[in-house]
C-alpha cells in the first residue's frame, strides 16, 4: 500500500494505491488518519480509486479514522469507490454511514 | 465430488502479504468461468477473509505456520477449502447478522462477509488439526455473451 | 537460502487451463515489489513456458499427475521451481540460440524464451522423479517512484 | 479463448479474446484460420489487443497460420500487440516476419 496527500483548500485528499489489509502493511494509512487529526484536519477525502482490494480489518482502518474525525467534530468521505469495495460497503451496511462520491469535485464541494 | 487431481491447492506462510497471492489464484481459477465480474471478486473477497482468519486467529502470525487453499469446480460452481494449523474455534456465536451496534465495531465482520458473498460457508476440523473453512460460489453467467467460439474452461 | 515456511507452493492437475493460475501466483507474488510492468510480464510467461512443458513434455497431459510451483524471494530477486513428474530430459540440445532455419518452426521456443526473459535457468532432478526447472529473476525497480509513503512487501 | 470474425472490405479481422495457449483451447483459433484460407481469404488481419498472453505453442498457432497464407500468397499481420506479447515476439525474431501495426485502419490499408 502506498498513500499521497493533497490539499483542496481545506479539504485533505488521502490516495490510497494498492491494498488495505490491515495489520503493518497498512500503517501508514493508519498513521497518515492520526496525523491529520493531530494537526487539526476536519475534512478528509479517501480517494480509493487506485484501491484493488480491502479486506475486513482495513475496512477497520477506516471506520476508526472515520469515527474518531467524527467525535472531534470533521468528517472522513469516500471518492472513486471501485465496484469490488463498493460490493463491501453494500454488504457490511457501512454505505450507510461513509458518504461515498463518483467525482472528486462534486466530493470536496460536499465538505463546504 | 471431483478427485484431488482435479483440485488446486496452494501452500502460504502465515504473512498477510501472501493474501494477495491468495485473491490472485482464486480469480484466476474462475476467470474463464464466463461468470459475473462481481461474483468473481467477491468470492477472491471471501477467501482473502477466510485466509486472514487463519492466519491471525488460527496460526496467530507464528512463524513457520501455513495456510493451505484448496481449491475445485467449474463454470457451474467451485469449492474453496482453507485451512490454518491453529487450535480450532467454535464459529457457532458468529452465526448473526450484524446489528446497528455492530456498524461502527473495527472488527468482527469476517466471517458475516463470507456469508454474504459465498451461497455455503461451513467450519470443520481440517485435515491436520486446525480449522478448515469451506466456501461455496455458484456464479451467475454474465448475461450478455461475446458471441464468438468459445473453446477450453 | 530462505528457509521452506518463507515460501509459496502451487500444485496443480497437468491442464492447460491452469497455467493461468501459474501465471496468476508469480506475478502476484511480485506485484508490490516495485519491479518494471515488462520483469513481471517476462516471468510470468516463463512460468507458463516451463509449467507448459512440465504438463506436457514432463506429464504428458497424463491424468492425476501434478505440477508443482515452489516460489520464494523478494525485490532483490525471486526464484521460481516447477517440478513435474516425468522421465527427467537432457536438457544441453536446448542450450543454444535459435538460428535462421528455427525462425518459421512451428515448436521448440520453450526453453529459448526462459532464457531470454530470466537470469538463471536451470534444470535438475526433482524431489520426486521428474524434472525441476529453476529460474531465477532480478528485477528492474520502476524508475519514475511515486513518491508516497510505502510500507509493506 | 473466444475468438469472432469481421470483414473489412477483403480483409478477414480475427478478433481474439483470452489467452492463446495451445492444445484443445486453442482449437478455436487454428480452426478459423483454416477455414479462411479453405474459404480462399488471403488478407488474415488477427487483433490481439484482447489477449492476455500466449505461450509458445500459441505462438506456433499463428506461425501455422502465417506460412500456410503465405504459401497461398496471402498474408497475415498482427494489430493491437499487447505490451507483453510484443516482449515474446521480440526475443523469438517473430517481430522480424510477421507485421504488426498499432491502428486497425493504418494495418487494413497496408493490404492494399
Ligand atoms: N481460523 C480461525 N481460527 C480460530 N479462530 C477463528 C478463526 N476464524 C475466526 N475465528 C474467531 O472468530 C472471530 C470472528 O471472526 P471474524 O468474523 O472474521 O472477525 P475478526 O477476524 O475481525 O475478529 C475471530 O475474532 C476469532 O476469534
Ligand atoms: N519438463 C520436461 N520433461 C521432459 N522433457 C522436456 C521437458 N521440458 C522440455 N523438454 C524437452 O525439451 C524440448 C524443447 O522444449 P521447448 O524448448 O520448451 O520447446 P517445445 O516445448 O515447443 O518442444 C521438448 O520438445 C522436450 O523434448
């Protein structure tokens, strides 16, 4: 797994490249999470489009950014879902709480 | 049922990075299937689970564990087996759907995903003394054929 | 010499239909290594070449005989044995370039596209009877890095 | 393996889908190349952008098929040669005989 960071005015776009499989490989996303929130980042953009699988313990990764952004008040949002992570989100009901965007625009401008 | 020379079996150390090779064989075992693309994915999904299982829980990341997949069928339906050199559980508490206290958990949906995504999961003792998940897929044919001669599996 | 438990094993029936799977295993085995598209491509057709000539030649396509594939390794270099069950071969008629007269030849490439797309090829008796070809690749790491953090295999 | 047919004015297309590996898989294959040149077609233009890789007794597949047009006085040429295949063709001198194109109108105009 390998990850970017871009700022879109306040907005922190994180792309992930690869697989999030938990366990060390995937620390640096966890890290990367912890770190925004330190520095005080409320609004967090994955871009999961570069994603070619997850499996139940990243998923983990992200319900844990995404709860602890939502108790300091920020929110954690989800673009360019593939079709197989979409497949998981649908299954484990959590496409009901990670607000999910197609385009990364319409997604940053959601934020506002 | 098919004989074991008809079966693909495959041997990983315990390390979360061999997952990949895990999802790998999976898929490509079926790819020729003319099933689904989301029907092939999920079930690569369900076996990548199976496989983290046991590797965490069953061999618990020990050095010098393996994990065995094997794996047999067709266009009509495969059947994939996966087993770990731990101590073996009682799946039975995991049997639940997940409730509304359960979204947010950080765990624990394994097992749930496998259900979902494959039409049979079942726990036995595997041959040596672990546990060995069983995972059953009848894929959908995808509906709009190529039209061309198709030949082989 | 990396100990067995650092390494992947395959085995599957002598059919041409599983030669994805072969294909499938190595470059997923490689896939987050950084390594130029071209390495991974190149050493999965290599693996195809001698897991096609482990079935045929080796197994001659006979029924409950296996091919096995043993991979171990890391961004430095990965090494790859297929074994089969066969009569074992002289391999030294093989061991030279192709010329003129073989261009328009309809067979007899195997063994020159191992070579050409690996470090090392060699052939040796297998743990059983039949043949065991290694090879071994070094890969070219990508030159343009993405510049992220990256951790893991 | 999957393969379909097209006529482009006198041109045969074999359009090819799959992996090209040889034996009863690939029966497909050999048998509509022999089949145009039964059919007397001598303008074989097979499109490879589909595959996803062939062996060496592929490769002999289209070898066959080469020569036997070419006996005929007829020509086979390539078009959308993947990356990988492109490797294979090269080491093996093959690159040096059969013709192979990037555009499907550029290889179609080259019968002319
Ligand atoms: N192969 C196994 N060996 C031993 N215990 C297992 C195995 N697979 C699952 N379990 C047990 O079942 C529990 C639920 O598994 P699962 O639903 O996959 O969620 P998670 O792995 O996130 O805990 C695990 O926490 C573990 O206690
Ligand atoms: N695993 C094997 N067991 C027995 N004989 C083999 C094996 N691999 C290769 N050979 C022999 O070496 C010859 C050359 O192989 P190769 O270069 O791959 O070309 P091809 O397979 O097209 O004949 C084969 O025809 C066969 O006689």
């Amino acid at each position: 797994m390998t990850i970017q960071q871009r700022d879109i005015g306040d907005v922190v776009v994180v792309d992930v490249h690869g697989k999030i499989m938990g366990g060390p490989d995937s620390d640096g996303l966890k890290q990367a999470l912890r770190d925004l929130m330190e520095r005080g980042a409320h609004k967090v953009l994955v871009n999961l489009g570069d994603v070619t699988w997850i499996n139940s313990s990243g998923l983990g990764i992200l319900i844990e950014g995404f709860s602890e952004l939502r108790r300091q008040g920020g929110s954690l949002k989800l673009v360019h879902v593939p079709p197989r992570i979409e497949s998981l989100l649908t299954v484990t009901k959590l496409s009901t709480i990670f607000e999910s965007y197609r385009q990364e625009d319409e997604a940053v401008r959601s934020f506002a | 049922m098919p004989q074991p020379a008809d079966q693909v079996e495959l041997r990983i150390p315990s390390q979360l990075r061999y997952l990949a090779v895990v999802d790998a064989v999976v898929q490509a075992f079926a790819a020729d299937f003319g099933w689904e693309a989301d029907d092939i994915n999920n079930l690569g999904t369900a076996a990548i689970e199976a496989a983290s299982n046991a590797m965490e829980h069953g061999n618990r990341f020990a050095e010098n564990t393996n994990v065995w997949l094997r794996m047999r069928g067709d266009a009509g339906g495969v059947e994939v087996e996966i087993e770990d050199q731990g101590p073996g559980f009682d799946h039975r508490p995991y049997e639940r759907e997940l409730t509304a206290d359960d979204l947010l958990k950080l765990r624990g949906r394994g097992i749930f995903i496998m259900r979902s995504f494959m039409d049979e999961v079942s726990f036995a003792p595997g041959q040596g003394h672990g546990t060995c998940v069983r995972l059953v897929k009848h894929g959908h044919i995808k509906a709009e054929q190529s039209g061309g001669t198709s030949t082989g599996a």
